[in-house]
C-alpha cells in the first residue's frame, strides 16, 4: 500500500516539476527556521502561518492519500505547480520577505491572483469528478461551478484568519492597527499604501476595510478567470477534451457488455 502511493507520487509529475515543488519547499523550510531562530523577538505567528501554507504546498500528495476511486487522486500533478507557487508567493514573499508591507498593495494582488487559481482549482475539481462519475459537462457549466467554487475557498481562507487571529495569536485580519503597524517596520505609512484613508476617524474601521478589501480583489480575480474559462475552457476543447474521453470510454465499456 505504501509502495504504491509512493510510485504514484513519484511518477504523476514531470522531472522538472519534482524540482520545482522541491525548491519552493525547501526556500520555505529554511524561512520558518529562521523564524523559529528569531522567535524570540518576532514571536511564533510567522512561522505558524509559514507552516500552514507549507502544508498547502503537498497539495498533489495529500490527495494521492484519498481512496481509490476517489476524485481527489484523479487531480493532474500541474495543478501543484500554480497551487505551491501561490502559497510560496503569499507566504514567503508576503510574510518571509515582508513584501506585505514594503510593496504597495502586494496583499490585494495576492487576493486577487489567489481567487483566479482557486477558480482554476475548481475547474479541476469538476473534471476530476467527471472522471470518477463518467458524466458529460459542457464547458460552461464546468466553468461556472468552478466560480461557485472559487468563493467556497475564498470564504474558507477568510474564515482560517479569523481562527488564526482568535485563538493562536495572529493579525492576519489586522484586527490591532498597532500590530499592523509593528509588523510594517513601525512605519505607518506603510500600512495605508494598501488601504489609503484619508481621515483619521476611519482608523477604527480599518480591520473592516482590510477584510473587505480582500472580499473586492476576490471577487474580481474570480471574474477575470471566469471569463477566461468561458472563452477558452481548455479541458473540454481541443484533444484534450474530457467530455470526449468520457463518451469513447463510455461506448468501448457498452460494446464490451454487449459482446459478453
């Protein structure tokens, strides 16, 4: 059993992808070590939250681990290719490097990117069960599911900082405008290049404004990906269309029934 989970896992991806997955990981890995190092002065919320999104980075691993016939394990080894970058970007970029604070708006585009693969992800979704169940779904149905989808995740993120902050120290949702500010270097304006206010009376809004702000940049991302699926739903046109793979294999298993 476990020689088999490991054959797939080493077989699914191409070589330079193993190298990829690798590198992204281990850059990861070094970064909570370095955290962990400066804990002391830093605390454990970095590399708690550097933990969480190296775990998102197996992605392609955790789903060889479902059961047989399953339609996690029947997820393409390239869809951990987006998946471990976003969470590299977000993580190590964001937090490592602190590209949160130092880049303008790094955040809001981190949302925005991150809805468009979650979008993507969902596509995969819909055809990983269109193989297990061997249905038939027109592209645009697959497309919009998917979109549904992208929200699905959306919310579930949004939902995973709140737990975070609440009850293991965090400010994902900056929730503390000081510690928001601590965190960017003790430099202010750092912290309203992302949501720029105008009037000192909004400060007391500005949790809201952050979580909004990312509900906003979720939303378009999830439309930009949406419409490109809709254009050019590229697993059910061309060779790879999957709802012709369904239907031959669906004809070759009824002419089998018939011979028998």
């Amino acid at each position: 059993m476990v020689k088999d989970y490991f054959k797939r896992i080493c077989t699914m991806g191409r070589p330079w992808e193993y190298v990829f997955w690798w590198a992204l990981r281990i850059a990861m890995i070094v970064g909570i070590i370095i955290r962990l190092i400066e804990s002391d002065k830093l605390g454990m919320y970095q590399p708690m939250q550097m933990a969480a999104n190296l775990l998102g980075m197996f992605a392609l691993e955790i789903c060889q681990m479902f059961p047989k016939g399953t339609f996690p394990r029947l997820i393409p080894a390239y869809v951990q290719n987006i998946t471990a970058l976003c969470f590299f970007i977000a993580s190590f970029g964001g937090a490592f490097l602190n590209f949160y604070y130092s880049i303008p708006a790094y955040d809001k585009v981190c949302h925005m990117l991150g809805c468009m693969e979650a979008v993507f992800i969902g596509y995969e979704l819909i055809c990983a069960m269109q193989l297990r169940d061997k249905v038939v779904v027109p592209g645009k149905i697959a497309a919009l599911c998917a979109f549904g989808i992208a929200f699905v995740f959306a919310s579930g993120w949004e939902l995973f900082e709140f737990v975070f902050d609440q009850w293991f120290g965090g400010d994902c949702q900056h929730w503390n405008l000081e510690l928001a500010i601590q965190e960017a270097g003790g430099n202010r304006d750092n912290i309203f290049m992302l949501i720029p206010l105008d009037d000192a009376r909004f400060e007391a809004r500005f949790a809201l404004m952050d979580t909004m702000g990312d509900a906003i940049l979720n939303a378009i991302g999830a439309v930009i990906m949406y419409v490109i699926l809709r254009i050019r739903p590229y697993r059910h046109t061309g060779k790879n269309n999957i709802n012709k793979i369904i239907e031959a294999d669906l004809a070759k298993n009824a002419k089998e029934e018939a011979t028998v």
